[in-house]
C-alpha cells in the first residue's frame, strides 16, 4: 500500500476560498485544496508523497502514520 494513503486527512469547505480543504495533522504544514471532493484528496496523495520526499531529502524524521483512533 502507498505511504501517502496510510496518513489521516482532515477535509472541509472553505467558503471564503470556494474549494475543499485538506489538511494532514501528522505531517506539518501539509495541505491541499480541489475544487470537488476527489481533486481535493488527489492532490492530498501528491503533496503527502511530496512532503515526504522532501523530508527524506533534507535528512528529516518523517512520523509513522498513527492510523485509527482507539478509544477505551
């Protein structure tokens, strides 16, 4: 499975921008927009990837994707 999919995203509408928002809580400064719903979470695939090969570049602790919440 692709790294960049593992990671949480948060999306929401921006009404102000008019496009949807996304951004990845465990990877600092990571966003994306689109216009719809899919484009917005392409583009999250594409910075995710983005932001990790820079990282990777630049000698950089990149986070292991926390997954899924558990809650007692």
């Amino acid at each position: 499975m692709d790294d960049a999919i593992k990671y949480e995203i948060i999306m929401y509408w921006s009404k102000e921008d008019d496009v949807f928002i996304v951004e990845v809580p465990e990877l600092p400064g990571c966003m994306a927009d689109g216009r719809d719903y899919e484009e917005a979470v392409r583009n999250a695939l594409v910075v995710i990837k983005e932001w990790i090969e820079t990282a990777r570049e630049h000698g950089k602790e990149i986070p292991e994707p926390k997954g899924r919440p558990i809650y007692a």
